[in-house]
C-alpha cells in the first residue's frame, strides 16, 4: 500500500519544464508602400500566429535599391540576435558578400524573389516565372475566340526573369498552334517604350488578338488613355493593387502574377524548419502564379485588403534578442 501511494505521489509531482527555443528572423522588405511586400509581410504574419516559438523582426533599407539591401545585411550578425535573415531581394546578385557571410557565420539565409546561386544561400522562395508566361498564354487562349493573333513585349537581355517568362510563353504557344506570335518586341526593360510599342504597333494590326506585357510597365502613361488602338486583349504582369483601376476601367483584361501571401507563410515555413534542423532538407520553392480578372477583381481587393490591414494594425517588428 505504501509503495502504491509512493508510485501515485511521484507521478503527480510537477516535473521541471524544459525551456523553449525562441528564434528571431530578420524580414528584409523593400520598401513601404511595394505591394509585393505588404503581401510578404501578412503570409510571414499568418504562420508566425500559429508557431510560437519563432519572432519576425521586420526592417525596410534606407532607399528600395539593391546597395541599400547590401548596407542593411552588413549590419547584421549574431551579435544582432538575429537567428536567421530573409530577403526580398531588388538584385540578389548584389547580395554575394553580405549574404555568404551570413552563412559563414551561421546564419541561415532565405533569399526570396530573386535568386543568385553564387550566394550559396540557404534556400531560395518565389514565383515560378516560367508557369507565369504559360498562364498569360493560357488566359489569352481562354479569353481570345476568335482573333488568335498576339504580340510579346517583354525585356529579356535585361531581367532574368522576364526571359524566364519569356520561355513559357514559347512553351506554352508550342501547344496552341492555332494562336499565332506575329511579332515579339524587347523593351530594354523600358515603361514606357514598352507602351510606345503598343501604341504604334497596334495601328498597323487592327485585327490583333492580343498583347502580351511580361512586366509591370502599366503606370507609365499616367493618363489611363487606351493601351491601344482596336479591342485586342491585353493581359499584362501585376496582379495587385496598383494595377486594378487598369484592370476595372478595361484598359487591360487580366493581371497575372505572384500569390506574395502564400510566399510569405511558405518563407517562415522554411526558416523555421533550417533553424530547427528538420528531418526533411529545405528546399527551393517556386509557387504558382495566379490571374484576376474583372470577373474575381472584388475577391482579390479584399483579400489584398486584409493583407494590408493586418501589417498596418500591429507592430511590424520586435525587439532584437
């Protein structure tokens, strides 16, 4: 009897809890008002909610360059309490030095946008580019009956990944033979000669299915006067906020671009799983890309929304550990 109660008595004794690990991720955005950002924020926000041992510490560079991204990473060590960094990168070629090490000391880096192999990061999160340029072609074909006719403007000896969409769009026309590229034009990386192009080209094409943009050249001409002359399609990159009054007024048919919600919460997915030292080896993700239209515009403002609320009504960082 008395070994029973002995037994008893033992398990309920409270037993010494065993400390939490906590860890501070650096979030390095762009700059305030870039919607890619805000979206970033809101995903990286929604999985921070529900694991409780993971900080974000969120910080914008001095100006939206790639050498104010640089300044910021050489600020940032383990003196800093700062467990591991993630970066949206404006030029992640120009991030070698900070972000090797970082590495080198430890550091786990996501690189997240724009990638660079030669920064040996830790892993990459962004947008499938080449599923971006199917998805144009693939919305053009559902949209363009009749006229199966289209031109391509795009900046492929400038931007990586513009040449990256590029490819898809060629993939993806080599399975709608009955839809015709007529001409493709190389922009520079230039707005508004890209619109430029439409302008003029478009008058000598009456007939035109469509236009193709592979970037988000939209606000170059301020105005909102037409794209251009006839009623072809124009399905443009850059899906979100900036572009709807474009997509609203008809002066384009569809946005397509990158879920930056769902990067953001698949970003601390990773950097928490590096800094656990999960099981399963982090890898590069490249998430697909999604298209609004007129017909879902309303759904997408109020997603877009929430995403902008929820960075804007609680602090957006925490104190360094």
């Amino acid at each position: 009897m008395t070994f029973a109660c002995l037994v008893a008595s033992s398990g309920c004794e409270e037993r010494p809890s065993v400390p939490r690990l906590r860890y501070t991720v650096l979030l390095v955005g762009t700059h305030a008002g870039d919607p890619t950002w805000q979206a970033l924020q809101a995903g990286a926000s929604r999985f921070a909610r529900d694991a409780p041992s993971l900080d974000i510490r969120k910080e914008l560079p001095g100006s939206p360059t790639p050498v104010a991204q640089k300044a910021l990473l050489d600020t940032v060590g383990r003196e800093s309490g700062v467990h591991a960094v993630s970066i949206l990168a404006c030029d992640a070629k120009v991030l070698v030095q900070p972000v090797t090490r970082l590495i080198a000391d430890g550091i786990p880096v996501i690189l997240v946008g724009d990638d660079a192999r030669q920064t040996r990061r830790s892993a990459f999160v962004g947008v499938d580019e080449m599923a971006v340029g199917r998805l144009l072609i693939q919305t053009f074909a559902s949209m363009s009956k009749e006229h199966r006719t289209l031109m391509v403007v795009h900046d492929n000896r400038g931007s990586e990944r513009s040449a990256k969409r590029f490819d898809g769009v060629r993939r993806e026309l080599a399975i709608h033979p009955d839809i015709t590229m007529l001409r493709e034009f190389d922009c520079l990386g230039q707005a508004t000669r890209a619109l430029q192009t439409l302008r003029e080209t478009s008058e000598r094409y009456p007939n035109l299915g469509g236009w193709i943009l592979l970037d988000d050249w939209l606000d170059a001409e301020p105005s909102g006067a037409p794209l251009v002359h006839g009623s072809p399609k124009i399905i443009s990159y850059g899906a979100h906020p900036g572009n709807f009054r474009h997509l609203e007024s008809g002066r384009v048919h569809a946005l397509v671009g990158g879920d930056w919600e769902a990067v953001g919460y698949r970003v601390m997915q990773s950097c928490l799983a590096l800094l656990n030292r999960s099981a399963f080896p982090v890898t590069d993700e490249r998430l697909p890309p999604v298209v609004v239209t007129r017909t879902d515009l309303d759904a997408y403002r109020k997603k877009w929304a929430h995403w902008v609320f929820s960075t804007t009504s609680r602090a957006t960082s925490v104190p360094a550990r």
